[in-house]
C-alpha cells in the first residue's frame, strides 16, 4: 500500500508518496498546502499504480525525487 501525503518543507510544500515499508519519495514544490492537496487529487493514479505494482520493480515514474 502506498499514500499520499503534502508535506511541509520550510518555506513550501512538496507531496511525499509514502510506502507502508518506510519508503518515500517526494514531489514538486508547491507553495500553499491547497496546491499540493490539488497535485494529490490530480495524481491518486499513482497510488492505484503502485499498489498494483508492490510486488514487481518500482517504477521509473516514482524516481523523479521532484
């Protein structure tokens, strides 16, 4: 399973995609917590993608560290 989640990081916000094993990986830079939670909406499909796909390989689109 994988969530989701905006993050604070100083002065702006970014997405952190966080796996049940402790994994993250972050996304863009937003600069208002409503842009991020817009980014999550825009991109639930990640999370549909990688819990599909927890068993094989990670993929290459959640390598981009934002």
């Amino acid at each position: 399973m994988v969530f989701l989640v905006p993050v604070r990081r100083g002065d702006h916000w970014r997405v952190q995609l966080a796996w049940t094993n402790g994994k993250t990986r972050y996304f863009g830079k937003f600069a208002s917590l409503p842009e991020a939670e817009r980014w999550i909406a825009e991109h639930l499909w990640l999370t549909e993608l990688v819990t599909q796909r927890s068993t094989q390989q990670q993929p290459d689109i959640l390598d981009n560290k934002g």
